[in-house]
C-alpha cells in the first residue's frame, strides 16, 4: 500500500478537540466572537466569476493549502505557496472551515454550464464532483476512523514518514524548515489525543487487539533516546550532505533539532502512549464497525469511498466468495501439474511452493526486485506507448509493500519500499514487483502527474483505480509472458488475486456480518495459504481500514470488464496499448466514470481509418 493522501479525507478523519496544546488536554477557552469573514466566506469570493480552468486551479489549491503537509509531499510549494512553515492542523474547529470550503466549492462547481463543455472538460468536471461530495459524505462520520492505529495507518507514523522519507533536506533552508516542523510536533500529537477524547465521548474507541500493536509502538518511540531517534539520525545523514553548510552551521542544526526531539518528539510520544493506555483499559475485545453506533452506517459509506460502486456489503462478500471459487480451480490445475497432493492444505502446498521456488538471501532481496524492475521497464513497450518520465527506486522497509510517487518538481523519484531484512521465496517477488512499481503504481501514478489537467485530477487517487490498476498490472505482465512460463511466480500471483479477492469476504465479513478476529484469521489461512502469523496481520489491518482492501479485486475487475467491452465493439481495431494509453492520461477516476473514459477510446478507435 501507499501513503498517497487524499487531502481532505485525512482532514475529515483526523478532526479533534481544539485544545492543540501539545497534549496537555486542558480545556479551551470559549470561543470568541468572529474576528471576519470565515475562511469558506474568504474563498467564496475569491471563486466569484473565475473561468473555469482557473476555478480549478483556485479552488484545488485553497483546499490542497489546508494540509501544508501535502503540499510538501507533492513538492507544489511553488504553485502554492505556504504561509508558514508548520504541520497539518487537526483540531475540529479547523476540520470544520475545511468542510465548509468544500461546500464553497462544490456549489461554485454547480454554477458552470457541465453541458457546454467537450468530452475531457466534462470528466474533469464530473470527478471534481464526485471528489467533493464524497468528502462532505464523510463529515458526519469524523469520529469513525481509527487515526492513532499501528503501522502506516495512523497519525504518528504518518508524521514519521513525512519527516523521514518525504520532507526535502537538500539546503539549508530546508534543514532549517524541518527544525521548525519538528517544534510542531507535540501540537500535532495533542490534536490527535483531542480527537481520541471525542471519539470515545462519542462512543468509539479502537479494539484492544490493534491497539495494544499500536501502544507497543509508540511505546518504543517514547522510551528511546534522541540520539537514536529515527526524526534525528535522519535528520543528521542528511544534513552531512548538503555541501553548501559549514562545519559550524551543521553543528548547530544538529544541536538545535536533538533539543527539539528531546524536548518536544519524544515527550509527543510520551503524551500519545499516555492516551492510548488509558484507552486500551476500556477498550472492546471485539473488532469491527458494526459494534459502534451508526456503525453500519459508516461502513455503507466507507465502501461507497474505497471502491467508488454502490455495491452492497452483502454483493460485495458473495463476489468475493465467487472470485475465490475460479482462482482456487485455476491453482489447482498448476499444482497438478507440479505433482502435489489433493488432499493438503493451501498453507501446505504453498508451503511446498516456497521451498521448491527458491528462497533469496536477504543481502540478494533489494537487488532482486532492482532487476525485476529492469526487465519490466525493458518490456514496458510490449502493451504500452506511453511512458513515465520518473525513476522508480527500491528502498528498504521494515515493513515493505507500499509505494510512495514521485514529486512534481521532479526531485523525488518515485520509491518502491520492499522488504529486506530477511531471506525471502521468490515466488511473490515479481508479482509484488509488477503490481508497486512497473508497469503497476509507479507507471500509472507518474503518468497521471505529468498530463496537461488540472492539479485536483493528478493528485487525488480513487482507491479502486489506483489499486485496481496495481492489481491488473499484475494480471497484465502474466498475460505478457513477463513471467516466462514460471509456474512458482505464477502461483505467487494467483496467491496475491485470493489474497484480494479473501478480503471481500473478510471485511464484510468483519464489519457487517460480525465475524470474530479467529473467524477471519482461519478463513484467510484456508482460502490464501499464507501463513497464520501474516494472517493475522492481514486481519488486523483489514480491522482498523474498513472498506479500503475491497477496493483492489473490485477495481481490477471493472478494468477488465471495461478492456473486454472494447475489445467485443473495436474486434480487430482495438489495440492495448491505446486502451491503456486511454487509461493512464485520463488519470485516476471513480470507476463509474470509467464507462465515460473507455467510451471516449472507442469512438476515437472506430472513426480512425
């Protein structure tokens, strides 16, 4: 998965108290009377009578502006300028001037004439649209998200990502920017706390089995020392690389950010495991939304987000159980020809597969993906003739298994972050490869960024596109042979689509149907073969991100469905490549709007000569 940030959903979830006062939780003051013209009423005015094209640019940018963060990662400071050098606001009374400025938007979008626009003018308008009102959806169900949850998926790793791994420290200025952000971040932290509180005022809190993960995590941040602190030895490699510094200037820097992580970072942290202990004491032992009030409520919603479709929990369950049905018997057929038994388990036969496939030395992994990547971008031209202009790299991860892209400004490739601490089968290796980087995330996402379109349609990613097209990318390199008739590395993708196609099934399972935490841990273990261990894991976070892990099969399949309608209407005009090229400079697109995308290749393909 990725880091990729849907700007003002994180502002919509992450919504807290108002305090902000680096997690002391004192109780704020009453709010004053209004000082002006509220930031919504602001860009109502500013939105008066622009042209369309401008009003894009005017209003993506306002709302963009509202997460200094993004702007950041995105490296569009000079497009958007900043007013100050700081760290998103999460406090609730900011949330709600974000939403009220989307509402702005939205009703300012409403006043153009969508009929008098051509074909891309009228995609462009209506994934705004539907960008928009899918944020407003959300506001109702700001305490239903789970922002301080392990791994990527809360707020503090988030923070740490972006000060590691994205956060330029290239000059002085920028060292001297990451000093300033890194004060920030006890604020940060007391927003999240803030918002913790109202979420359990409203009924809410994590299940104890993640949070106890997430408190475990924190707790290894608070109790370690600066010096060893990833936000300073970061901060001290990097620096030692800027040429331009003296000895004396980077020795202050250095000084003046180990003060900051020792007097506001780790006491951040501090304040975090403080708040997460006194929830875990009343914590429930169940998992899913359903328990909650409204629960159900917010998981129709949270489908709705992630795959983009109006399909139900229950629709979406049976496919799941459907789609398992045609990728076991495509399995079995392999494993007959391999010779194994009938009667073993999936975590038996691909534990035979991991063996017989070949296992990588750990020092050999990162290399190992390099050169898968090599070959596919070599291959690239096979079924495509549009290419990104970014680079790709590998980089090492604890965790690994995500992709982060690359920056506008073209100073940040684009990062596949592998796992590379331990040997590893090679048998999921080129399919994992395929789907984070080439021709998967990295070709779609880069191509995306590099088209003439408005800022919003390069940077917002619909979950069910993005991670539907990683997820065909790997279906795409089978069908091109990429895999050279390898039956282990074609095991490893049917692996990787029961994996998707497990999680239908489980988090409906988990989140409508109640299903307990053992219950989805064996279903997992008997329909992917994964080990119970990385079941386990899997379930946890399918637990605290409900509805995102539909996404991928649903949105793999609609490619799919929609590359086969061309095909049946084109017969022998149609062409992969310009199907794909249709895709991937359309950008990323609910997958409704899909149909309006393919419908628009194939009048161009049968008018041609």
């Amino acid at each position: 998965m990725n880091r990729l940030l849907v700007v003002l959903l994180l502002l919509a979830a992450c919504g807290g108290g108002g305090s902000g006062a680096g997690g002391n939780n004192a109780p704020s003051p009453p709010p004053g009377p209004p000082s002006g013209p509220s930031p919504a009423e602001l860009l109502a005015d500013q939105l008066e009578g622009l042209p369309l094209d401008e009003f894009y640019e005017q209003s993506f940018g306002a709302l963009i502006g509202r997460s200094p963060e993004s702007v950041v990662e995105e490296a569009l400071t000079d497009e958007y300028p900043l007013d100050s050098v700081g760290l998103d606001d999460l406090s609730d009374g900011y949330a709600d001037d974000t939403f009220d400025m989307v509402q702005v938007v939205l009703d300012a979008l409403h006043g153009y004439d969508r009929g008098a626009l051509d074909a891309k003018g009228r995609l462009n308008y209506d994934t705004y649209e539907w960008y928009l009102t899918d944020v407003l959806a959300g506001r109702q169900f700001r305490y239903y998200d789970f922002p301080a949850a392990y791994s990527t998926f809360g707020v503090q790793e988030d923070t740490r990502t972006f000060f590691t791994d994205i956060h330029p420290l290239a000059t002085r200025q920028d060292a001297e920017d990451y000093v300033t952000r890194l004060k920030l971040v006890r604020v940060k932290f007391g927003q999240l706390i803030d918002h913790l509180e109202a979420q359990r005022s409203n009924g809410i809190v994590e299940p104890s089995l993640t949070l106890q993960i997430a408190l475990n995590q924190v707790t290894g941040m608070a109790q370690g020392s600066a010096q060893a602190n990833v936000y300073y030895t970061n901060f001290v490699d990097k620096v030692a690389a800027i040429a331009a510094l003296s000895d004396a200037d980077r020795q202050d820097l250095d000084a003046r950010a180990l003060a900051a992580v020792t007097d506001v970072v780790i006491p951040a942290y501090q304040d975090l495991r403080s708040e997460l202990q006194n929830l875990f004491n009343n914590a429930p032992p169940m998992i899913g939304v359903g328990q909650y009030p409204r629960g159900a409520e917010f998981f129709a919603y949270a489908l709705h987000h992630h795959t983009t479709t109006d399909l139900t929990p229950a629709e979406i369950h049976q496919l799941g159980l459907d789609e398992l049905v045609r990728i076991h018997a495509e399995m079995r057929a392999i494993f007959d020809q391999l010779g194994y038994p009938q009667n073993e388990t999936l975590q038996q036969l691909f534990g035979r597969v991991a063996t017989e496939g070949g296992i990588i030395p750990a020092a050999d992994v990162k290399s190992t993906y390099e050169s898968i990547i090599a070959a596919a971008e070599q291959r690239l031209g096979e079924a495509f003739d549009v290419f990104p202009s970014a680079d790709v790299i590998v980089r090492s991860d604890p965790y690994g298994g995500f992709y982060i892209g690359p920056s506008f400004d073209g100073t940040r490739p684009g990062v596949f972050y592998a796992g590379t601490t331990s040997d590893q089968p090679w048998y999921p290796m080129p399919s994992l490869t395929y789907h984070e980087s080439v021709p998967g995330h990295h070709v779609q996402i880069s191509i995306a960024m590099e088209q003439d379109a408005p800022v919003f349609r390069e940077i917002v990613h619909f979950t069910a596109f993005v991670e539907g097209w990683g997820l065909y990318a790997e279906r795409l390199a089978y069908e091109l042979g990429w895999e050279d008739g390898d039956p282990y590395a074609n095991l490893g993708r049917l692996q990787y689509e029961a994996l998707r196609a497990a999680r239908l099934v489980i988090d409906t399972g988990i989140h409508e149907f109640g299903w307990s935490f053992a219950e989805a841990v064996q279903f997992n273990d008997d329909n992917v073969g994964w080990s119970t261990a990385a079941s386990r894991g899997a379930v946890a976070r399918y637990s605290v991100y409900p509805g995102q892990a539909t996404a991928y099969l649903i949105g793999m399949l609609k490619i799919l469905d929609e590359r086969q309608r061309a095909r049946d209407t084109l017969g022998p005009k149609f062409d992969l490549k310009a199907f794909h090229r249709a895709l991937l400079t359309n950008g990323a697109v609910p997958l409704g709007l899909l149909d309006d995308v393919v419908d628009a290749y194939i009048a161009e393909a049968e008018s041609a000569p």
